[in-house]
C-alpha cells in the first residue's frame, strides 16, 4: 500500500496536477486539509473513506496515515506543496520510519501562483532576481529574523501572516527596510473572491486589516508592477470581448 501526498494547489481546485487528480480518482482512502476545495475531496470514489485532519495534531495526523497506509492506497490531500510550509516533510519521515511506501506529488505552490493571480511576478527582470520566503508562525511561536529578512533584497513571500502585520511591518522597517516599500497582501489567492491590497509596507496593515484569510504578504518592488500588468490584462479583455 502507498500514501501519497499530493499538492492540491493554492485554491483553485482547476490547478491541481494531472497526477495528483490521477491518484485522488483512485484511492481507497483521502486525508485532506480543511482549506482544500470540497470539489476536489468529491473528485474521490464515492465509497472511499474521507478524513479531515482539521483539529487534529500533527503526530494523530502523522500515526493516522501510517495506520491507513498499512492497509489502504491514501492520499494525503495538501493545499499548495506539500514540502512548503505544508508539513509534508514531517508525513513523509513519519511514514518512512514506519515503513510505508510513499510517493510525493508537488502541487502549485502560493509562493509565485497567488501573486500571480494578483498581476504581481515575484521576479522581475532589473526589478528583483531573488525571492525569499518565510512565515510569520514559527513552530516555537518566535519572531522571524527581520534583520535578515530585510536585508536579503529582492521580493519578500509571508505565509500566515495576516494577523501578523502590524508586527511584520514594523520589525522589517526597525529592521531597516524603508516604510515606504510597496507591499501587498492577497486574500483568497485564484479563489472567485480573492482581493487584493496594495499599500506602502507602514500603511499596509491599516489598509488590509478587513482582508479575510488565508492570505499572502508580499513585499518588494515587484508590487508596483501589477497596476500595469492588472490594467493590460483587463484591456485584453476587453478587447477580446470586442473582436468580431
């Protein structure tokens, strides 16, 4: 028997992979996230046992696949990768140990896909060639390292970061990175609703404390771009709309 752990993508359940919608149509057995998209839990054979690992630990989640494993083809059904900030690597070693066969399908990670749905390429060529990314819920509940993160250059990725903002903003510009940096956050990334927020960074808090979750931070540059990119889209569309 083998577990598999499949990305599902960061909302959109049309972005999940060939392979992964492959696994998910034949399995005995699905563990899914609470955030992935009920389309793609329903994607499952109807008599196929269905887990939301919602409010569960980790290690109950870690021994509930082992157990499944032993006897059933699971797929462990992650949003965005499984192996960032996912936990797939902890499954995955979990699994090992006890001896059951793995395999890992990556999925579209919200690192580039949700600022992409936003108009905002996270490189840019002239504008940033480096991404970094972190988040802003250490497992030991500690601060991120602003110092490090500010001076890295290039574009900043947030994940779980939303609640976090007022003291994001403020530790990367005590930090040293300028208030006035363009920044974004974007709620509900390649969701019907998602929405969007772009500020300078010592603004953004006030501008986006509305923003329902889950959402992504992004700092950098590269932000200002998307009123460009947003506005060339939306008049493609149009004239699209228009071609006879």
């Amino acid at each position: 028997m083998t577990v598999a752990l499949v990305g599902a993508g960061p909302g959109d359940p049309g972005l999940i992979t060939v392979r992964g919608l492959e696994l998910l149509r034949s399995c005995d057995a699905v563990v899914y996230d609470r955030l992935v998209a009920e389309e793609l839990v329903d994607e499952a054979p109807e008599d196929a046992l269905r887990i939301c690992r919602d409010g569960l630990a980790q290690d109950v989640v870690d021994g509930l696949l082992v157990e499944l494993g032993r006897e059933l083809e699971v797929v462990r059904l992650k949003g965005g990768d499984p192996f960032v900030f996912g936990r797939g690597g902890e499954e995955a070693l979990a699994l090992r140990e006890a001896g059951i066969e793995i395999e890992v399908v990556p999925g579209v990670s919200s690192v580039a896909a949700v600022p992409a749905a936003a108009g905002i390429p996270v490189t840019q060529r002239g504008v940033a060639d480096r991404v970094t990314i972190a988040t802003a819920h250490a497992a030991d509940d500690s601060e991120p390292d602003y110092a490090s993160l500010a001076r890295t250059g290039g574009t900043l990725v947030l994940f779980m970061g939303l609640s976090r903002l007022e003291e994001l903003a403020r530790g990367l510009i005590a930090a040293g990175l300028p208030g006035s940096t363009p920044a974004a956050v974007i709620s509900r990334g390649t969701l019907p609703d998602q929405a969007t927020v772009e500020a300078q960074l010592e603004d953004l808090p006030a501008r986006a404390a509305d923003l329902p979750g889950p959402a992504l931070v992004v700092v950098g540059d590269v932000v200002g771009l998307r009123g460009r990119i947003v506005r060339e889209q939306e008049a493609s569309a149009v004239a699209a709309k228009c071609t006879p």
